[in-house]
C-alpha cells in the first residue's frame, strides 16, 4: 500500500515562491502518475499538476501555467512541486496525489482518477 508523505508548506508573500515535496512510500509500477490537488476554503478540490513517471509527461492547469514547475526523482520516488510569483489566490491546502497505473503516457487530471491521496500542507501567501 502506497503512502504519501508531504512537506514544505508554509507562508508567503505575494510574489514569492515555495517547493513542496511528497514522497511515495511502497511497491510502485513504474508507470505510475503523481501530481497536486489543491483546495480553499468553501471550494471544491481542483487539479494543480502532474506527471506520468514512465514517460515524464506533465501537464498543468491553466491558472499556474509558466509559474508551477512539477518534477520527479525516481531514485526517491518524490515529487516536487516548485512554485514561483505566488499570488494570494494560490492560497489553499495542496495535496499530493497517487494514481497506481497510467501507462507510459497519460496524465491523469480528475479527482476519481488518483487512488492515494495525501494528508495535504498548507500554502499562504499574504498580499
């Protein structure tokens, strides 16, 4: 069973920037995705970015586009997630996410497509 162990959360100023981290625990496939969630308050839970292990393919929302960078350490089985010119409207719980299978290519995006979830970190950025 896979688990996920976050960190590097915190507060920010507006234009600032931050890297979280999350790092997998178990027996993975290789062909495994991993990625971010995010949640404010009184929101739904929207998909911030991933990656697809296997092949490296990334994709992001549109919102953090040229400011979000995602990237993997096999040798660690850790996922990054480096965050500059942070806006107050980043501001929200960020959750690392595990989907067990995706394939050499796909990334997946959805909610219901992420079989782990992590126990989220906190990101504030003050304007």
């Amino acid at each position: 069973q896979v688990q996920l162990i976050e960190s590097g959360g915190g507060l920010v100023q507006a234009g600032g920037s931050l890297r979280l981290s999350c790092a997998a625990s178990g027996r993975t496939s290789g062909k495994h995705s991993m990625g971010w969630f995010l949640q404010a308050p009184g929101k739904e839970r929207m998909f911030v970015a991933a990656i697809n292990w296997s092949s490296g393919n990334t994709y992001y929302a549109d919102s953090v586009k040229g400011r979000f960078t995602i990237s993997g350490d096999n040798a660690k089985n850790t996922v990054y997630l480096q965050m500059n010119s942070l806006k107050p409207e980043d501001t929200a719980v960020y959750y690392c996410v595990f989907d067990r299978y995706s394939g050499n290519y796909y990334v997946p995006r959805e909610v219901p497509e992420y079989d782990v979830w992590g126990q989220g970190t906190q990101v504030t950025v003050s304007s």
